[in-house]
C-alpha cells in the first residue's frame, strides 16, 4: 500500500493532486502546526496574464495546529468565487465548469482552515476521478512524535511494511534510514509541470489547480494529474 500525507492545503497546485492519484490512501496531517505564509491558507491564481494570491483570512497564535485555526471571514468562499468570476471569464473552459466550480464552495465549513480545505479537496478529487480514500492524522493513536517519525509512525500504523510517497522536497530533510529501520519503503513523486494553454503572455506554473479546471476543463486537468 502507497500511502501520502500532507498538510490540507487551500486549492492546492497540480502536484498535490497527482501525489493524491497516486497513493492508495492519503493523510491529510491537520495537525501539523499552521505556518504563515504557507499554502495552507492561501494559494495563487491567473490575473491579468500574472499571478496574485487568493487567500482565507484566518486568526492564529504561534504553534496552533492547523485544524484548530479559525477563519475570520464567515463570507470568504462567497469572495473568492466572485474574485474568481472576475479573473477567469476569458479561459477556454470557463462557462463549461463554473456551475461545478460554484458548487465546490457550496456550504463548505465556514469556521475551519483544516476542514474547510479537506472537503474542498476532496470535491476536487471527485471531479478528477480520484477514488483515492482520506484519513486525518488528528484521529490517529500515532503519539507525539514530530518530523521523520510522525511520518513513519503514521505509515507504520496505517500500513505495515507499506509506502511511503513523498513530495519531491522531503529528500532534502527526511532519513531514508528511518523508514528503511521501521520496515518501510520511501519513494519521492515525480511530477513535473506540464504547460498548457493560459490567458497570458508566458505561462505561469504552480497556480491552483482551478487555473487548469478553467483552461482546460475536468477531463483534460484530470489526465495532468493522472499522468
């Protein structure tokens, strides 16, 4: 079994979905500690040929975990679609996805960054053909640890002997050896950026993957993240 953890982060790129695609399970770590600045409350979309960030507004101490993190803003999916609606009329498959789009943000939990985003990605998924299963690393009996051994401790819980896939920036901080010693294997993901076509001079990669929904529709976003 391939399992893949990651923080829940808001409309997340292309890459965070290809990771999902390819794993049997997917954790999302909600309780990792929220990191301003971060992708976990903010993501960047296509404006003019340029991109601009599209964030949640949200309150947060120092060190709270992201699945205790409150939005600010109870209207900030009502913003967003509007802002979205203002950016993207001129894609190529606007007016074919908006109606799915607006759905999406339909009744997403409105005081919650960690839920928000989960059930956001996994509508997503659903739209993608993405069957994969989610876990939230809060309901696990994992214990405390932190880095390295969080991520085996979760693997080595979940599935014994298993995968562990990891994004490509884990082998600059992550020890082979630790997973290799829990009976684990490590593999990294692949994915590299495609381009396709944008409303705009040059392309811009690593946007939200709404950018590719509105460019390209469900069908052919979903066969990016598939590859």
């Amino acid at each position: 079994m391939i399992v893949a953890i990651h923080q829940p982060n808001y409309a997340p790129w292309l890459g965070y979905f290809h990771k999902l695609a390819r794993a049997d399970l997917f954790v999302f770590l909600d309780d990792a500690q929220f990191s301003k600045g971060s992708y976990t409350n903010r993501v960047q979309i296509l404006e003019n040929g340029a991109p601009r960030w599209l964030t949640v507004p949200v309150r947060q101490a120092l060190g709270t975990p992201i699945n205790r993190v409150s939005v600010v803003r109870n209207d900030w999916a009502r913003a967003h679609l509007a802002t979205l609606r203002n950016v993207y009329p001129q894609a190529a498959h606007f007016r074919a996805v908006w109606a799915d789009v607006e759905a999406l943000y339909a009744d997403l939990p409105v005081d919650g960054l960690a839920q928000a985003n989960a059930a956001l990605i996994q509508r997503l998924a659903e739209h993608l053909n993405i069957a994969t299963p989610t876990r939230l690393a809060s309901g696990l009996d994992v214990g405390a640890a932190a880095g390295d051994d969080r991520l085996v401790a979760i693997v080595s819980a979940l599935a014994p002997g298993g995968t562990y896939l990891s994004g490509k920036g884990g082998g600059n901080y992550q020890d082979p050896a630790k997973f290799e010693q829990a009976g684990l294997r490590l593999i990294y993901s692949q994915f590299t950026h495609p381009e396709y076509d944008q409303c705009g001079p040059t392309f811009v990669a690593g946007l939200s993957i709404l950018d590719a929904v509105f460019h390209l529709g469900w069908e052919r976003t979903s066969a990016l993240v598939a590859a």
